[in-house]
C-alpha cells in the first residue's frame, strides 16, 4: 500500500479548512496534506495559525526540501517531519506526526536525548557522522548509521523554542565498506597459504574482525566423498559458551543441519539454538539466525565443505547478505583451490626432481656403457690407421672419418658424464698449482691453424702470473677448449682475442671475438641445459646445448664466476673469474702434484670437429673424382628411376656431406653445399632434379630451406628428402607435413640412402607426367568452356583469393582472361566490379564461390553485378566444391547466367501487371484463374473479398460454388462446361451469398485457353460486383410504378378539388383552384424532397403557413415534437392546414390584428393528437351548408385516414382536432417506439 493510500480517510481525520495565517502548509505532499488534517489542537504547540513564525518558517523549509528533515517543538519536542523523512522512520509513519520525540524515538532516546538538550540550551547545534543507532522502525531492532545535525530554531522572544534536523542514511554505505574490507582482508590472509587446512584457518582469522556481520563461523570440510565432515577452522568462538563438534557424518546428529546441506548443495538459513550459548560477536545479543552455505572445489582430489555463519542479529537477511555470503564463500573456495595447486605444483616439482635424478643416473651409467666400446672401436681404428702401407687412399679417408666422429663421439660421452658426477656431488676435482697464462695460451694456440684458413685472426694475450693459480687440469681444460672453440664456431669475419689478467684477488680469463653476437632476451638462458638459440648463425648447427652449462658448472667448482657480454652482429665477450690462493678450496682437494686421468681430453678432437665446420676441410671430399667405388657393384635402383637426374646435397657436417656424395655419386650427377642458404642460391641458379638437405644447419635450416622452395614458383615441384638425427613419429610427420617427399632418420644405410632418393625421382617424374597430363586436359576443357555461353570461374584456394574465368565470364565482369576475377584477392589485385544481393553489397566472405571453398553448394542465387563504368548486370549464379578423390576439398567452380534482359522484361511485365492492378483495383474488377482438371481457382483479394472467401486459404471450384445461391448454380456449371467445350465467352450474372446472408449480384466473364500441364485448358476470368446496379434497376422499377401510381391519385384529387371548388364567378374559381392546388403542390414538393418516405410535422405546419410566415412565433405559436408523417397523411392533413390557415386569415383568428392561432400535435398513450385553436378572433359562427373547406378539414381526413375529427365554432374562433393510433399517420421508422416519442420535448415553431 502506497503512503497516500495509508493516509486516515475522511471519516477518521476530518479535513479542516486553513485559519488566517496558516498557508505555510500549502502543497500538495503527502506530509503537507496530513499537517493539514491533523487537529493540532490536542498537541501541546497548538494550532498552526498560532504558531511562532520561527517554527512556520522552519516547517515551510523542511515542507518544499527533499531533505531527511524533521522538526521538534516545544518542552515536548513535537514531531512532525517531510516526505524523505517516511523511508527513515518507517513503520512508525504517519502515527508519529505530532508526538513527542521521546516517544517517537523511545528505542535511541539514550544516544540522541544528551545531543538534543544540548541543542535546546540555544548555545550550539550538534553534529555526528555515521552514528549507530539500533532503531526499531519496522517491528524489529535494526542497525542503521546516520549522519545527522540538530539546530536550535528562536521562538518569537529569542529563546529556543525547538530544533530542525536534517539526515543523512548512511547505513548501506557503511554495511558495503565494511563488507568489502572484510573480503579484501580474506584475499590478503590466504595469499601465502600453502596447503587446504592453512586456507581455512586464515579465512577465519580474516573473519575475527568480521564480528558484526558473522558474529562467529564455522568451516566444515571434506574431500570429495567422504561421508564425513571435519572441522577445519573457526571464528568468534572464544566469545560464547557454544562448542560445535569437531566432526559430522552422514547418520550422527548435530545442532545444526550442516551435513543435509552439503548434500543438498543449497544455501539454508536456520533459526539460531535457544539458549545454546552462541557467540554474540560486537553485539550484546547472540544471533537470531545461521547461515549453511555449501561449497565445492574443484582440483585435483577435490574438496567439499560448509560455511556454518552466525547472522547479524541487527540486520535482515535480503539479498545483500546473500551476495556477501556467496562472495566470502568464493574466497574460501578460491584460497583452498590456490593451495590445494601449490600443494600439486609442490609434489610435481619433487616428482620432478627425482625423474631428474634419475636421468642423471641413467646419463652416468649410459656414459660408462659407452665409454668401454668407444675405447675398443678408437683402440682398433688407430691400430688400422698405423697401418698405413697397407691402406688404400679410400680406406685411410673412411678410417680418418671414423676416428674423428669416434672422438666426437667420446667428448659428448665424457660431457654427459662430467654433468652427472656434478648433479650427484661425486666431481672429485683434485687442484694443483698451475702457470695460468702458459696454460690458457697452449690451449688457445692449438685453434691457429683453423683460424688461419677460415681467415679470421686469433690473438693470445696470456701473460706469466707471479703467482701460481690453483686449478684442476683437466676441468680447466675443458673451459678454456669449450670458449674458444664456441668463439670459433660463430666468428666468421675479424678475430678471436684470448687473454689472462689477474685483477682484485682474482685471474681473469677472457675470450672475446667478432661473431654474430647473441640476442638480448637470450643472455639469462644462456648458461643453462639443453638450451640453444634457434636460427643462430653459426659455422655449423651441430651441438647438444650442454656445453656452455658445463663450462658455468666447472667454474663454480673452481670457486669462480662466469660472464657474459653480447651484441647481436658485433660479437661477444666471456670472462671467467678464479680466486687467487687455496684457501676458498676444499683442503682436502688440494694437491702439489696433478696426476691426468687415463682418458684426458686432448686439444686434436676439438681442433678435428672444428676444422670439419670449414666448408673445403681437406678431409671432405665433396668433388666428383673418383670415389674408390669404381670397382664396387653398383646398388639396383627402383624401375623407372632416372640415373641423369641431378641432385643437391645440403648438410653443414663436412664428414656427412662427402660420405652422402660418394654415396649418390654413381648413379647421379651430384653437387654439395654447407647449408640452406647456399642451396637455395645453388638451386635457384641451376635447379636440382632432387634436394637433399639436412634439417639443422646454420644461417638457413631445412625447413626453411623447404618452406623456400615451396614458394619458389619456379622450385616448388622439386622433391627434397630431409635428414635428420631426430628419430620418431611425431619428427617423421612434422617433416612429411612441413612439404617433404621423404624424412630418412639417422643413422641409415646406404641401401636406404640410395632407394629412398631413387623413390623420390621416381614420384617426381609420376607427378611431372600426372600434372602435364591435366594440363592438357585443362586445356580442353577450357575450350570447351570457352564456348558455354555462361560464365564460369574456377579457384583452387581455401579463400578463393585467386579465380580463373572463361571468356564468357571475364566478358560479364569487364574484366581479361588472365585477371583475378576474386573479391579476397589482396587489395593491389582486387577487381572493381560490385556484387550486390537484395540491393546491399556482399561480402566477398559471402560470394558464392568463396562459400563453395568452405564446402558448400549455392543453387541458382540471384546477384547484381555493378562494373567499373557503372553499367549493371543480373546473373543467376550457382556454385560447387571441388573434391578430391579423398574427399577433402580441392577448390571450387561457379556458373553463372546473365538474366539482365530477362529481368529487365520482368520488371517491365512486373509495371504492366502492377497497372493493370491498380486499374481493375479502381474499377472494381477481379481477376480468378481456374483449373477444370484439379478444380483448383486462383482468386485475387477482390474476387475473395466480393465473394465472401477466406483471405487465406487455398480456393477449390467446390468453394466457389458454394457461395453461389443455390437457384444459380446449374446455370454456372452449364455456362462454364459450354465455354470450355464451345470456346465461347463465359457470360454470367447470378447471386452470390455471403456467410452473414446477405445477397450481393456478380457480373462474371471468363475465356478458355490452353496454359494448363500439358497443354490442358484452364479458364481465365473477371467478376464485377453489379449488386448496387440490381438495386438502382430495382428502385428505377418500383419508382416508375409509384409515379404511376401517384400521377392517377393527384389526377382524381385535382379533379375533386375542381368539383368542389364553388365560386359565383370563374375569376374567383380560378383563385381559390389556384390557392388549392399550389397548397397539395407544398405536400408535393415536401414528399419528393424527401424521397416519398415521409414529411417531418414541423416542416409540413410551415409549408402551409407560408403566406403567414411573418406572424409565426408571435401571433401564431406551433410546435409539437419532431414527427415523421406518411405520405398519404402528409397530403391529407397538409390540406386541411391549408383550408384552417386561409380560413382563419379570410374570417377568423388571423383576419383582424388581436387574434391568434395555436398548432400542437403529440403522441401520448398511443394516440396521437393534433389542434388547430383560434382565439381573440372574431366571432365564428357555424356556416349554414358543409363546403368543400368543412370536407377538407373533417370528412376527407375521416375517410382517408379513419381519424376522429372534432370541430369547434368557439366565440374566439375556430378549434380543430384530429385523434387516431400513431400507426394510422406516421412512417413506420418514426413510430417504433411511442414510449420514446412521449418522452420527446416538443417544439416550438
């Protein structure tokens, strides 16, 4: 109920109108009207007009303000308050209107009484901001905040006489702040949270300062189906005599209905235990209600619980509670989810761990296993090596080969070794004394030969130090052989520069060079395992990433450091940091004397690896001499293969790249480079019948030498076979997809080598064959196309960004044969040809090709084509997919036909047929269509709306006859089978009947012709609805009858009014026939005027009181109330009006100057009545004989009429009446209903 639906009605409150001087309580508010009805009379201030002109105008303000305000007069402080002030008092409203304020606000009167009598003392108002006060304005206490003032407003004598006060609500903005603190708090507790119990225990210590709104809460949790319920975590409890139990299962009892909840998953609130001594929180009252909310997270294991929540016992629960109860349950979940992740992150990483301990100690134990073959095989290959008089040249080469990848082989294994001894601590570093400067300078010294022929310069700059430098020989070794030979491998103009310094307690190892430099973001992961940089320049792409982490692992055993400083193109700086002395070295470590290791690593296997990154190594033979196979038996090559063909071999590994060459060189002509970059020139300058190409190689690797040759147009078919150490299924298909004929993985045979390349010449020659046999066909079919008188576009892109036309096609779009005819071409190849579809443009996304490329067939869609010069043209367009033989989708065909002519005959036929509806439309006439054989009719609106058909329905001939009246039906059927059978005219006019029966005439013609399936006649016709024209024939008929018939009765009347007519003289005959006949030429007149349905009494009266017309309304009063009389009583009582008029202005009442006359009529208890009364005239005597005038106005009406005439010689003049039933005189029309005619107010006339 509304507050103005709730004010006292009437009854209760009088309204009492306003004395003299209380108008400050105009207006139209709700608390205007009700200070206005109230009887301040009964209030200590009194009444209003009494009121202090303080207080008037106070209550003035707070009327007309939208402010909170309230007023309080007097000892008493009388309340009265505004309209905002209703929604702060509530269910107190409109009770509180003038009482006193203690009683008002009985609940806060100990807050807001100490503030109040300040205020009254006159000295000083009062302020608060967002003070608490526990109101009671709605049936409940509530918590509210206000921010309020108290005035002192003067009386007429300067005193105080009350206070104004204007409020503030502050409650929902500071339950929201408060509420929103409380969840950030939450967020902020449980970021380190690191297991689910945790979680918990730090919501609730979150939720301690939560105690107004959860004066205590409980969490209650499980994992996912467990049938039992823990206590994880609660809050507030130390403040109440309530301990709930640690756990709930699914059959024990419990205070409150926790576990029905976790099963239900549905949020409850319950009413709090009595007496159960549950904790109050801020409050001196425990809650009124709890809250169970369910929760669930998800995760690994999963977790459920309940957030058991004591309400605030000052608040209700509406919806904002409901949404903070849901926020704080979300952080729970979301801080248990986080934990619950960091607890399976944290058991990933030690399972991680060990695998990585585990692989250290498969890669320690694989090493031994490797180490003790790797000896045999070097042991036998240099025993043969020794042998050198007894060696072929081949020989010594394979040998050389094998001896140098076998040391290759021995530095991996020894690495992967030295990494696990590091990683399980078991590195037993043994530290001599050693001249660092003649140390480091030896190694460097031993890379001058391979500098000297890749041309780059190498400087050794390694003074003697005055003190010896503690290191392991071996360890030291390796860093120094591993930074030199890094430097060389991606150095290929300028210099390597190698120096020692001693510098702040340290020796200082430097090795700088002019390389390719290292990116930025590259730098931090440089040091670590496994980790290369892709598409690194370098002489060779060979490497297992572990060298540089290697290097960092020995320096820090050596107490030292390593850096690092890098330019991309500019080079790049390493420095290794020793300590000077022993004493940051195990004591026990430390050695005079260094005795090697059985197996040391010799400075010739790195000088050997890096010499064979040299593009013309002197052990690589990459020419075409004779291989020292001449004389083996040559490999059989798959049928058909062709031995001219020429091959490009591409790999960075010398060794590999002269083993491949002496294997292809007997049956192919073959030519080898070092990487992607020089094939691709090579291939480019004289193109290859086959490629093949390692897939790690520097500046260029096989795949980008792939993705290369496939967007060389001039490349793209030649077949490339990929090699790489890379073994399994997933590198096999990344190379077959990346566009590779062939992957062969490392190590393969020779056999393979061999039938894997014969293979791939062998497909590419199918292919050559394949693709310029469907040339030829193209071409065909091309010409046959190029004679289709349609256009026809072909594409073979998933986009259809490139489409061929035929000539007819490039013809419709003004375009040449060799144009792109698409839309998603790239702008720079894009035709200017529009495509329109229902008048807007289309999308090229949306074209029928381009959808036809996505796979989906287009029939016959209808398009506008706008081209360049403006001219426009309609095609008819349909579009297919192009599948292969496997299915997918291999391009896409459009057809189209220009309809411009056809369409613009449409239009023109679409105008025609238009007027020619609009004419019929106008004239009325509508079309139908009908089918003899099916008895089906095509039926325009009009004909459906003249007929009375549905507007919607399908017509049948059955339907049609069904509206025809019943009498007219065979004539139709004859009429209609005759036309068809004859061909003559179908000509008709019969009736049809519609559904409310009423009868309409149609007027039908149609003509037979042959439009049906097959040749069959149909019939077509035309109907006009002829309905007002049968009407107009029929009231021409009966209109001629009744002139007939009225010409004969005005005859015989005239002829009777010429019998009648005495006169002494023939002047004065011809006077009163004239007079006579010119009064029935007034009835006349009146009844054509008004169709022969009736004369109105009035305008009959006024008609033949025409001579007296000036006397009508003063001498001669008429009226009556307005009549409608039938024709034949019309002319009768129209002639006795005339006979009475010129008798009265000839002898009676109008003769002399003082007389007057009176014509009344009226229908009263069915009768109805008319008076003629003459009075002030002269005497009238009765006349000695009955004239033609006494017959008129008697004996006439009598017999005409069969009325009751009476007629009175009175000494004033004459008075007539006429009486009969109402049905004898008046049109049926006007005599419906007497009762409303005797109800009629007369006129006067």
């Amino acid at each position: 109920m509304s507050a103005l639906q709730s004010m006292p009605s009437q009854t209760q409150v009088p309204p009492r109108d306003l004395p003299e001087g209380a108008a400050f309580l105009g207006g139209r508010s709700e608390m205007a009207t009700r200070m206005r009805a109230l009887d301040w009379s009964k209030t200590s201030i009194g009444e209003p007009s009494g009121w202090p002109q303080g207080l008037k105008t106070a209550v003035r303000i707070m009327l007309t303000s939208r402010q909170p305000i309230w007023i309080g007069w007097g000892p008493e402080l009388i309340f009265l308050y505004n309209d905002p002030y209703k929604a702060i008092i509530g269910g107190k409203h409109p009770d509180a209107l003038g009482k006193p304020t203690s009683e008002v606000w009985r609940e806060i009167w100990p807050e807001i009484g100490p503030m109040l009598a300040t205020a009254m003392k006159g000295d000083e108002g009062t302020y608060v901001e967002q003070q608490l006060l526990i109101m009671e304005r709605n049936g409940y206490p509530e918590e509210t905040y206000y921010t309020f003032s108290y005035s002192p407003i003067p009386s007429d004598d300067d005193s105080v006489g009350g206070i104004i006060c204007a409020n503030t609500d502050d409650t929902e903005r500071v339950v929201s702040q408060r509420r929103l603190e409380i969840l950030r708090d939450i967020a902020a507790e449980t970021t380190h949270a690191r297991s689910a119990s945790e979680a918990c225990e730090q919501v609730t210590q979150a939720l301690e300062i939560a105690n107004k709104d959860l004066p205590f809460t409980l969490i209650y949790m499980s994992r996912v189906g467990s049938p039992v319920l823990e206590l994880a975590a609660a809050s507030g409890l130390e403040h109440g005599r309530w301990q709930p139990r640690k756990e709930i299962d699914a059959d024990g009892t419990a205070l409150l209905p926790i576990m029905d909840v976790m099963r239900s998953g549905t949020p409850r609130v319950v009413k709090a235990p009595v007496d159960a001594g549950l904790p109050c929180g801020a409050w001196s009252v425990p809650p009124r209600e709890v809250a169970l909310v369910p929760f669930m997270v998800s995760g690994e294991g999963g977790w459920q619980g309940v957030l058991c929540a004591g309400l605030n016992p000052f608040r209700p629960h509406d919806e904002r509670t409901r949404d903070f109860l849901s926020l704080v349950v979300g952080q729970i979940s979301t801080a248990i989810g986080t934990a619950d992740d960091f607890e399976a992150e944290r058991r990933r990483a030690e399972v991680l761990a060990e695998l990585d301990r585990a692989k250290t100690q498969f890669f320690s134990n694989i090493s031994h296993e490797f180490r003790t073959p790797l000896t045999l095989q070097l042991g036998a290959v240099e025993t043969l090596m020794g042998d050198r008089a007894n060696l072929t040249p081949s020989q010594q080469r394979d040998l050389a080969v094998a001896h140098r990848n076998g040391l290759r082989l021995l530095k991996l294994v020894n690495t992967l070794l030295d990494f696990s001894r590091i990683e399980a601590g078991r590195m037993n570093a043994l530290y001599v004394p050693v001249d660092l400067g003649a140390f480091v300078a030896d190694l460097a010294s031993n890379f001058r030969s391979a500098c000297e022929k890749a041309g780059i310069a190498l400087d050794v700059d390694c003074p003697r130090f005055e003190e010896p430098v503690w290191v392991d020989h071996d360890l030291m070794e390796k860093v120094v052989l591993n930074l030199v030979s890094n430097a060389f491998k991606f150095t290929f103009h300028g210099g390597i520069r190698v120096s020692v310094r001693q510098a702040d307690g340290h020796a200082e190892i430097a090795v700088v060079d002019t390389g390719t430099g290292i990116p930025k973001d590259e730098l931090p992961r440089l040091f670590e395992r496994f980790h290369r940089i892709e598409n690194a320049r370098g002489r060779s792409h060979e490497g297992t990433g572990i060298g540089l982490a290697l290097v960092k692992e020995l320096v820090h055993l050596h107490g030292g450091s390593i850096e690092v400083e890098s330019e991309p193109g500019h080079g790049s700086t390493f420095r290794v940091r020793i300590p000077l002395g022993n004493a940051h070295l195990p004591r026990e470590r430390l050695s005079a004397r260094r005795a090697r290791d059985a197996v040391s690593f010799r400075a010739d296997s790195w000088l050997e690896e890096a010499m064979s990154w040299l593009p013309d190594a002197g052990h690589a033979d990459t020419g075409h001499t004779d291989t020292g196979l001449a004389n083996e038996a040559p490999l059989s090559l798959p049928k058909g293969v062709d031995t001219k063909a020429r091959v490009l071999v591409a790999d960075d590994n010398a060794d590999l790249r002269a083993y491949l060459v002496r294997l292809l060189s007997p049956y192919w002509e073959v030519d080898a480079v070092a990487d992607g970059v020089e094939a691709l020139a090579a291939a480019r300058a004289q193109p290859p019948d086959l490629i093949l190409s390692d897939v790690m190689m520097p500046r260029l690797d096989g795949f980008g030498l792939l993705r290369a040759i496939r967007d060389d147009a001039q490349l793209r078919t030649t077949p490339v076979v990929l090699l790489s150490a890379r073994a399994g299924e997933e590198a096999h298909s990344e190379g077959l997809e990346a566009g590779a004929d062939d992957y062969l993985v490392k190590p393969f045979t020779a056999r393979e080598l061999i039938v894997r390349v014969g293979s791939a010449l062998n497909m590419a020659r199918v292919r050559r064959e394949a693709a310029a046999a469907v040339e030829a066909r193209t071409r065909e079919l091309e010409t046959v196309l190029d004679t289709v008188p349609a256009g026809v576009w072909f594409t073979a892109d998933p986009d259809a960004a490139f489409t061929r036309s035929n000539r007819h096609g490039a013809e419709i779009l003004g375009l040449g044969l060799d144009d792109n005819a698409s839309l998603t071409a790239p702008p720079e190849a894009r035709p200017s040809f529009t495509v329109l579809r229902n008048g807007a443009e289309v999308e090229p996304a949306t074209q029928p090709i381009t959808r036809a490329a996505r796979g989906e067939a287009v029939s016959e869609e209808e398009l506008d084509i706008i081209l360049a010069d403006g001219r426009r043209r309609t095609l008819l367009v349909s579009a297919a997919p192009i599948r292969s033989s496997a299915g997918s989708i291999a391009g896409a065909v459009a057809a189209a036909v220009d309809i411009s002519v056809r369409k613009e005959i449409e239009v023109a036929l679409k105008a025609n047929v238009e007027k020619l509806a609009h004419a019929s439309e106008a004239a009325r006439i509508g079309f139908w269509e009908l089918d003899p054989a099916s008895g089906a009719m095509t039926c325009s609106p009009l004909v459906r709306s003249t007929l009375g058909l549905p507007a919607d329905n399908a017509v049948t001939f059955a339907d049609f006859l069904r509206t025809v009246h019943s009498g007219d039906r065979d004539r139709i059927e004859q009429a209609l089978k005759d036309a068809m059978t004859t061909g003559a005219l179908y000509q008709v006019e019969y009736r049809c009947v519609w559904p409310d029966a009423t009868v309409h005439w149609i007027n039908a013609r149609g003509q037979a012709f042959a439009g049906g399936e097959g040749g069959s006649l149909m019939m077509l016709g035309v109907i006009l609805d002829i309905t007002e024209r049968k009407k107009a024939e029929e009231h021409l008929q009966l209109l001629m009858r009744e002139v007939n018939h009225r010409a004969k009765n005005m005859l015989t009347l005239v002829q009777a009014i010429a019998r009648q007519t005495a006169a002494s003289n023939a002047a004065d005959f011809v006077a009163r026939f004239s007079e006579r006949v010119v009064a029935l030429a007034a009835n006349q007149d009146l009844l054509v005027r008004n169709e022969w349905r009736g004369v109105d009494a009035g305008d009959l009266a006024h008609a033949q009181l025409a001579p007296f017309a000036d006397l009508i309304g003063s001498r001669i009063r008429v009226e009556g109330p307005p009549l409608r009389l039938a024709p034949n009583a019309a002319q009768a009582i129209g002639m006795a009006l005339h006979e009475l008029a010129t008798n009265a202005g000839k002898y009676g009442a109008l003769s002399d100057e003082a007389g007057r006359v009176h014509l009344a009529w009226s229908v009263r208890e069915d009768r109805f009545r008319m008076t003629w009364a003459e009075s002030d005239g002269p005497t009238v005597e009765p006349p000695s004989r009955v004239g033609f005038g006494s017959s008129i106005v008697k004996s006439m009406l009598q017999a005409s009429l069969g009325c009751e005439i009476g007629l009175e010689f009175a000494p004033g003049g004459i008075v007539w009446t006429l009486q009969c039933p109402p049905s004898k005189v008046l049109e049926l029309s006007g005599a419906k209903d007497f009762h409303i005619v005797n109800q009629a107010v007369g006129r006067t006339r």
